[in-house]
C-alpha cells in the first residue's frame, strides 16, 4: 500500500489558449486574457484576430457541452479552424 498525505488533493488539469503576436511594430504592449486564453502582442489587427477566434472558440465549445481540457487534440484542431473562418 501506498503511503498518502493528509492534505494531498487529486491534480486539477485546466488548459489554455496562449496566443503570441509577433509582428507589432507600434511600440504598443497588448495582453487580453479571457475564460481560456491568454493573448499577448502583435499588431491591432492581428491581437483583434487572435480575440475573435478565442471567443469562437469558446462558443464553439460551449455549444458542444466541453470544457478546452476535455477536446483531443483533433477536436481542438477542428474546432480552431471552424473558428478561424
């Protein structure tokens, strides 16, 4: 038998959606962090890209009843692209 800690708690696994934006060149800093994502950089219309497809994709996931640590990678892949449309 295994020993266990008193305190120990089951291991909770939440994913996130880490966007980076690479081709700002405006001297602007721009972060947006949101249920599941975390956006960073990039330029206005390339940070706005990244914020629409995060909310598609939240909405994507909530219209199929899963939470993002639920998807496989190829429902997430699949849900990406539905979203990126």
């Amino acid at each position: 038998m295994k020993p266990t800690k008193a305190n120990s708690k089951p291991k909770v696994v939440k994913a996130r959606i880490l966007g980076v934006g690479l081709d700002n060149e405006d001297g602007h800093t721009r972060l947006t962090r949101g249920d599941n994502f975390t956006l960073y950089g990039g330029s206005e219309e390339t940070h706005g890209r990244m914020q629409e497809t995060a909310v598609k994709v939240n909405e994507q996931l909530q219209r199929r009843g899963k939470r993002l640590e639920d998807c496989s990678p190829r429902e997430f892949f699949d849900i990406v692209h539905e979203a990126s449309e």
